[in-house]
C-alpha cells in the first residue's frame, strides 16, 4: 500500500483531477476506501498497529456522485457507513501518494 497522509480538508472538495494530479497522487476511490472497514473491530474499524494515527471521522473519497455533481461520497469511520456530502462540506482526507486508477472513478 502506498504512504498515506492524513490531515483536515478546510477548503471545498475538488473533484476535478489531471493526468499529473492522478500521477503524484490523490484521495481514495470511495470502493477503495470503503474496503479498509473491518466490522469486527471497533471504530474506526481498521488496525490500530497498521494504521497508526487513524480518526474516528468522516473522510472524503474522489468519487463524485453519479447522481448529483456537487456531491461527493465520504466513508463514515465512526460508524462505518458510506455517505455523500456536498463538496463545500468539511471532512478529513487521507491522502495517497502514486498513480490512481481511473477505472474507479
């Protein structure tokens, strides 16, 4: 897996990524994300000894919603579900670096 990073997204969300953008890195695809949860655990439902640091909190995913542009798909930490926001909403990232796969978005 590659490093990751996390911190407190204060400005709205972009979605809209370049090339160069995907190639040096970015957030998680929200199936990516998503996949991290393990319900047998307790929030935020992933190892504590992998990954250290980890919040109990919403993080956004680059996954826009289909359905509506100016909503984006977040994976709830706290809770375990996934949701979408409107991209002017403040939630935590974990960011990637290295080459994304466009496939999921």
């Amino acid at each position: 897996m590659p490093p990751a990073a996390f911190g407190t997204q204060r400005d709205a969300f972009v979605s809209t990524r370049t090339s160069a953008a995907r190639e040096a890195g970015g957030y998680h695809p929200v199936v990516e994300l998503a996949s991290l949860i393990d319900p047998s655990l307790p929030a935020p439902f992933v190892p504590a000894s992998v990954f250290t640091g980890f919040q109990s909190a919403n993080y956004w995913s680059a996954t826009t919603n289909a359905d509506n542009s100016t909503n984006a798909w977040n994976v709830n930490f706290n809770n375990g579900n996934v949701n979408t926001n409107n991209k002017t909403n403040t939630n935590d990232v974990w960011y990637v670096r290295g080459p994304m796969q466009e496939s999921f978005y």
